[in-house]
C-alpha cells in the first residue's frame, strides 16, 4: 500500500514539475523567436515605417472582421429565406393532403392548433 501512496505522490510531483519546466522552456524559445522576427523587421525598417505597418496591419484586421461580419449576415439572411421557402411549401403541402384526404383545409388547421396547445 505505501508503494501505491509513494507512486501517486512521485507521479503528480513530476507532472507538475515536468508542466513548469516545459512551460518555461517554451516561453523562452518563443519569445527569442519573436525578437529575432521583430529585430529583423526593425533593422530593415524606420520608426514611420514601423508605425505604417502596424496600421496596415490593424487596418486589414478590421476589413477582414467586418467582412467576416457581412459574410455571416448574408449567410443567415439566405437561411432565413430558405427556412420560409420551406414552411410556405409545407403549408402547401398540408392543404394539398388535406384536399385528397377529403378533409377540409380547416379542419387541418383545427387539428394542428389542438395538437399544438
């Protein structure tokens, strides 16, 4: 039984401390490749340049997000319609069932509103 208790403590104690250590060592690598890329950029480039670039670049992310927006908009726009389209040929459907069945449309309509409540 102590190995058991011995085991566990020893498994979490080296998943918490092998998460820590990677968790560093990542964040190290990452943020030397990040200046290695902006130090790049900035011995090519002047400080007007940089401030240009930053603003392109805030200036495309705002054009994709608002085309982003208006792609979703059309999208749902076109499902609406196409929900629509779909209930008016169900309704048409129903009253042509209704029309073969020798029932009346109204008597349809009754037996929905009941079926509904």
């Amino acid at each position: 039984m102590s190995q058991r208790d011995g085991f566990t403590s020893g498994f979490v104690a080296g998943a918490f401390v092998g998460g820590v250590f990677g968790g560093v060592i990542g964040a190290l690598i990452a943020s030397r490749r990040d200046l290695e890329l902006t130090g790049e950029e900035d011995t090519e480039l002047t400080d007007s340049q940089v401030e240009a670039k930053k603003i392109s670049a805030k200036r495309r992310q705002m054009r994709a997000a608002e085309s982003e927006g208006m792609a979703m908009e059309t999208a749902r726009r076109s499902l609406e319609d196409k929900i629509a389209q779909l209930n008016s040929t169900i309704d048409e459907v129903r009253k042509q069932l209704g029309n073969v069945n020798g029932g009346s449309p109204q008597a349809i309509s009754d037996r929905s509103v009941t079926k509904d409540s």
